[in-house]
C-alpha cells in the first residue's frame, strides 16, 4: 500500500474545473515532483491534499484512510505538512513563534523541543534570528523558516509548493540540500517546483502535469530523458 | 513621502489642510484664552483629567473588541455596542437584585465580581451566538455584506431589550464601597469609582496583552489575523479562533458595560450606542487592527473628549462648551482619517495589505 495515494481527483474553483482526474501514488521514503507549467494544476493539487480545497470526487488516501473529506486543519493531525507558495510565514510573529505554530498540532512538549532543536541544527540561520519578527528576514531565511516550521508538525508526508521560487541559486542549492537530508531523515516528499531539472535532480520518480491532467509519469531518471520534456520544461531542444 | 505628497496635490487637499489649520489655530487660542481667564481651578483640570482617563478606559476595553474582530476579520462588528449595552443591562439585573436582597451590602466585593461575570458571560454568550448565526454563514461574502448584518443585529439586539424591558431609564444601584472619593493632597481628590474604573480596566488590558502575546491560542490570533489560509496549515482551527476572539472581545465589552454603569448609573436599551461610536472611533483613531492603537485611542479618545471642549472652547466665550464634547470627539475623528487615515499606530496594518 502506498503511504499516499490519490484517486481521480476533481477540483473546481467556483464553475473552473481545475483538476481534471489526477491519480498519484508516493511510497514511503521517496521524493516525488511534480513538474509542468503555469496554471497546469500543480498548486491546486497541493492544495487538495492539505484539504484547503475540498475535491468535487476521487480519494486521497494516507496509510488507507481516506482524508477528502476532512478539512485543512483537521489534515495536519493525519500527518501531511505543507510549505506553501510564496512560504507564506507570519511576517508579524518573530521566528519562534512560527515555529510553534508549526507545532499547533503537537501537545507533547518534550517532542516539540526536539523538533525544535533539529529545526535550528539543519537551519542555524533561524536560530541566530529565532527572536526577531519574520517579516524582516531575508527571502531565503523565509523559505527556511517556512520549511522548518512544516517540520515542526513531524509529518509523514511533506508537500512543498516551489520552495526555489524568488531565491538566488546559492539559496536553491541549499534548499535542495535540505530537502534531500530531511527526506534522509524519514520524511517523504511531495514537491511541486517550476525549475524542474533541479527538481528531477533530487526526485526518485516525477509526474508532468498539463492543464488539470497528469500526462506523465516515471522515474525522475526516464523524465530527464524524455524529449517532450526536456523540450517543454528542461528547456533543451 | 514629502515630494509623493506635491505630486499629488490638488484643491481638495489644500483645502483640507486649510481647514485642518484652522482648527489647530482654533485649538491653540481657545486653549490661551481659557487659560488666561484663569475660570478654572487646577484641582478642576484635574478632575477633568481624571474624568477623561476612566472615561477613555471603558472607552479603550469597548474599542479592543472592535479592533480584534476587525483584525481577524477585516470587519466592523457593529453590534458590538450592543454586546457591551446587553452585558451591562444583565449584570444590572444581578446588581440590583444583589442589592435589594442587601446581599451587596454584606459582601461588596464578592458582589461586584458576580455582577462582572454575569455581564461578562452574558455579553459572551451573545458575541459567540451572533458569530454563529449571523457572521459565520457569510464568510466568504462581500465585505459589504456582513456589514450591513451587523448594524441590522445590532437593531436586533437593541429592540430586543426594548421589547422585553421597556424603554424607561433605570437608575443603577449605589454600591456604598465605591461611593465617595479619595483625598491625594491638598483639594486634589479622585473618586472611588474612577480609580476603580482605571484600574480594572488596566488589569484586563493588561490580562488581554499577555493572552494574546504568550498563550498558544493567543498566538495562534495573531497567526489566523495574517493569513488564514496558512493558519489552518498549521492545523489552527481557523473558525475555533474566530469564535475565541468575538468572546474575547464580548468579555471585554461587558466588564466595559458594568465600568461604564458605575460611572453615569443609568441603564437603557440604547445605552450602548454612543459609546459604542466612540468606541469606534478610539479603535481607528489608534489604528484599527492593532490592539495597542486601540488602547491609546480610548484613552487618548476619553482625556481629549473631556478635557478639549473646556479647554478650546470657554475661552473663545462658547456657552456651554461641554454640550459640545461629541462634536469635538467626532470632528477629531475626520481629521485623522483625513490626515492619518491609518491612525496613530497603524502603520503595522498598511504594511500587511501590501
């Protein structure tokens, strides 16, 4: 059994059919990416999954049970995180208190203190500045601080919504490196990201997404191959 | 900033920056003039003073309702004055019974807390009800709408009281611990009831900055304030936080309500709605959103209101000058949304829309 899994989903925004049946699996311990271009759907399918948008039909399955039907916040609890697009942290609480509500769905204070402590071991940046407010942190430390609080709830799964977006290659670089360690460490990864020869460079498999519809799918290696895809999104000719 | 100003400037602006001149000027030499009659007594300035601080407490706890709701909700809960004239209407009904069965007298202090938390509670209860039944089904509508649901609750509730309690005055009850004043030195004095007023509001204040600064789920409203969407990824219950803010804000506005009622003891159906716009008016005066602005505004609000007609108008040989303290109050308000439309401390929000 797959530790996620998702069956034909369909999301509308208002009357706009965003995603048209999209089927995915992950395993435990992979990462998987999520690749294709603007408005393909990618985002809305993150979204889907964390239960920010309900899915008109189809499941989506973690370890078997079917979380359609519960709302965001009631999915963090199941085990999936999310670094959202744009990072989206709390530019107005300072670094520790993202963290902490990072760590909203967590009771046990003895876990969330060691969360914390990886955190600052695989982010030493946040913890330099874990009293100043988030909103006066650079662009990279945000994404840090946005991936170091999805950390925060121990989640299973991770879904990752263009960490590399705005960040200058040094800070990508690192970020990947991140993101590979933590998967290291356990943590099984859904990324979604533009720059998709990077992504396919840390992924084990990947699906190509086109308006609403997976239209691809293989192991990263294959991907990379492909000319459709080196054409369309690797941009080789 | 200076030069974006020139860039931009037309005849209404001039215009407004005459009249904002000609007010300042009006201020400065009807201030001169009283001063220099010399009519008033320090003792009485500083009666004045005093007034202004209770009266900018209450005004301050009322205010901090309005600026969480909107902080969280980017709405004007404008029956918000009616969940501060419910919660002193019912904790009337406890006072004056505690008092007619001589219970008061006894144990003063145990029955003024029960009537605190029978006006808080009752202001409570009403705040989470009117977010469930009346605010929670259009979120998501256009901001238009829950306005306009607001002000018809607000109807509601007022007509409501009206309808089971008539519409006569009652006369609060004359709590003997609270009577009388307090001598500082010389002819200076201060009331019990004012040092009760400012002091209680204080401490809640004070209780409501570290709820919301250290506790989880005062974190997690400040979390849900910036971002929704990202506060339910957290695993926030976005809805369970709303409803704990309008709580919150209602318990706030019934202590308010009592305070409010040891001070001018009289209780009706529409007590709620001045104070309510003053409220208000604290709460954009100081920065709507932002729970600092809103306690500064209030009391800024309470001081500017009781000390300002007094001050700027007897010496410009205005009868009565006090009849005119709303309108000193309101005019304030137009000048700051014209010249500071964010309010004093309410560069925090612009910062966040943009």
């Amino acid at each position: 059994m797959s530790l996620l899994s998702i069956e034909n989903i369909h999301t509308y925004y208002g009357n706009i059919h965003a995603l048209k049946g999209i089927s995915l699996h992950i395993e435990k311990g992979e990462i998987v990416t999520l690749i294709g271009g603007n408005g393909a759907g990618k985002t809305t399918t993150l979204r889907t999954i964390s239960g920010l948008l309900t899915p008109r039909e189809g499941t989506i399955r973690l370890n078997g049970e079917d979380l359609s039907k519960y709302k965001a916040h009631e999915v963090v609890y199941k085990g999936i995180s999310m670094v959202p697009e744009g990072r989206g942290v709390f530019a107005r609480l300072t670094v520790t208190e993202n963290l902490e509500m990072g760590a909203y769905s967590r009771k046990d204070t003895a876990e969330i203190n060691r969360n914390m402590e990886r955190v600052f071991s695989l982010f030493p940046r946040l913890k330099e500045r874990r009293t100043q407010v988030s909103g006066t942190l650079s662009g990279g430390e945000q994404q840090m601080l946005a991936t170091g609080r999805a950390l925060m709830a121990n989640p299973s799964v991770l879904l990752m919504d263009e960490p590399s977006m705005g960040l200058a290659p040094v800070l990508v670089e690192l970020i990947f490196d991140i993101i590979q360690q933590i998967n290291k460490e356990g943590t099984t990864i859904l990324l979604v990201e533009q720059n998709a020869l990077m992504a396919l460079g840390i992924a084990s498999r990947g699906y190509v997404m086109q308006t609403g519809q997976i239209v691809l799918s293989d192991t990263a290696e294959k991907l990379k191959a492909d000319p459709t895809v080196q054409k369309a999104y690797l941009g080789m000719e | 900033m200076q030069s974006y100003r020139i860039k931009k400037i037309n005849f209404t602006d001039v215009f407004m920056w005459v009249v904002g001149a000609a007010l300042l000027l009006l201020i400065v030499v009807g201030s001169f003039l009283t001063l220099q009659e010399e009519k008033y007594t320090a003792v009485q300035w500083f009666d004045l003073a005093v007034f202004g601080l209770a009266q900018g407490s209450v005004y301050a706890l009322i205010a901090l309702g309005y600026t969480l709701v909107y902080g969280i909700l980017r709405m004007i809960n404008f029956a918000h004055s009616e969940i501060f004239m419910s919660g002193a209407f019912i904790g009337y009904f406890a006072a004056s019974s505690m008092q007619k069965s001589g219970f008061m007298q006894e144990n003063p202090l145990l029955g003024i807390l029960i009537t605190f938390f029978v006006a808080m509670t009752t202001s409570t209860v009403l705040a989470v009800l009117l977010e469930r039944i009346a605010y929670r089904p259009l979120r998501g509508a256009p901001r238009l709408v829950p306005l306009i649901t607001a002000i018809g609750a607000s109807f509601f509730l007022q007509y409501v009281f009206r309808g089971l309690f008539g519409t006569h005055n009652r006369a609060y009850p004359e709590i003997e611990i609270i009577k009388g004043t307090v001598p500082i030195s010389g002819d200076f004095q201060i009331q019990k009831i004012q040092i009760v007023v400012i002091l209680a509001a204080a401490l809640m204040m004070a209780l409501l900055v570290l709820f919301v600064q250290y506790t989880k789920t005062g974190k997690a409203m400040r979390a849900v304030s910036e971002d929704k969407a990202v506060a339910a990824l957290m695993g926030i219950d976005v809805d369970k936080i709303i409803v704990n803010t309008f709580a919150l804000g209602a318990a706030l506005a019934g202590a308010a309500g009592v305070l409010y009622c040891f001070m001018f003891r009289i209780v009706t159906f529409y007590m709620g709605f001045i104070p309510g716009i003053k409220a208000f008016t604290a709460a954009v005066l100081g920065g709507i959103g932002n729970p600092a602005g809103a306690m500064l505004g209030g009391l800024f609000l309470g001081i500017f209101e009781s000390l300002g007609p007094t001050l700027f108008l007897d010496g410009l040989g205005i009868p009565a000058p006090y009849q005119l303290k709303d309108v000193i109050a309101f005019t304030m308000l137009v000048m700051v949304l014209i010249f500071r439309p964010t309010g004093i401390l309410g560069e925090r929000l612009s910062k966040t829309k943009a």
